[in-house]
C-alpha cells in the first residue's frame, strides 16, 4: 500500500469528489453539491480525507469533530477498487486526526441497507448501537 497518498481535499478537489461520491458511494445527501462540500472545506480544511493512488481519487471519508462528538461520513471507495485496504487507510487517517483533535469515540453515518459496508465498518472495529436512533428535519427546501 505504500503507493497510496492520503491526504486532505482542497477546493480544487470538490468536482471531482462529487463526482467520485455518485460511482462510489451509496445513496445522496441533502449536502451532495458543490456549496455543501466547499462549506465542509472551508470550514474545516482537514475534514475531507482523500485516497489517491497513481493520481487516481480511489477513496473517501469525512472525519469531523465539533468539540464534542466524532462523526465519520462518506467512506467510500471505489467499486473496482475495494478489498484493497483503501478504506483501512482511510479509516486508520480519520481516527488519528479525531484522537489528535481531542476525539475519544468515533460514530458512523452507515446506511441500514449497505450491507457491504457494515462487513467494513465491523471489520475496522466499528458495531452499531441498535438504542440510538437518528432524528432528522431539512433545515431548507
């Protein structure tokens, strides 16, 4: 794996990742287009964690922490590309800038129907707390 770069998205990172996230990444966002991700990056520039390999974007995540809590979103990689360790490498960059930041539990967006990325969240250790349940309302129209 020593060909694989990882590293933080810049703004000139922001096309190509949205149009990574709709071949490699299940389901859409409400925040799924370029003011979203260009907020995220703006905001917080080291929270878009890209995967790279032979200059290739081949995987993703986003590690945020408001202070409080960790939250990891998008960990997507490539369909061609999986079972390669991308999303280890991904997952072991995320947790380090979090413990860095002053994280001390990470939590996972997982869609309940991904089945395939249960098995990787499991494998990294991760296990869902059936006692939780996420509450939303769009905040826009």
């Amino acid at each position: 794996m020593t060909d694989l770069r990882i590293r933080a998205a810049t703004p000139a990172d922001l096309d190509t990742v949205l149009a990574f996230w709709k071949t490699a990444a299940e389901g859409t966002s409400i925040s799924d287009d370029r003011d979203g991700v260009e907020r995220l990056v703006d905001r917080d520039p080291e929270a878009l964690v890209l995967a790279e390999r032979d200059g290739e974007l081949v995987g993703t995540v986003i590690a945020g922490f408001d202070g409080w809590r960790c939250h990891l979103y998008r960990l997507a990689v490539h369909p061609q590309r999986r079972r390669q360790g991308i999303a280890s490498a991904l997952l072991a960059a995320a947790e380090e800038r979090l413990v860095r930041l002053g994280g001390r539990r990470g939590d996972a967006m997982v869609l309940v129907r991904n089945e395939a990325a249960h098995h990787a969240w499991r494998a990294a250790g991760y296990a869902p707390e059936e006692h939780w349940r996420r509450w939303v309302k769009p905040l826009t129209c």
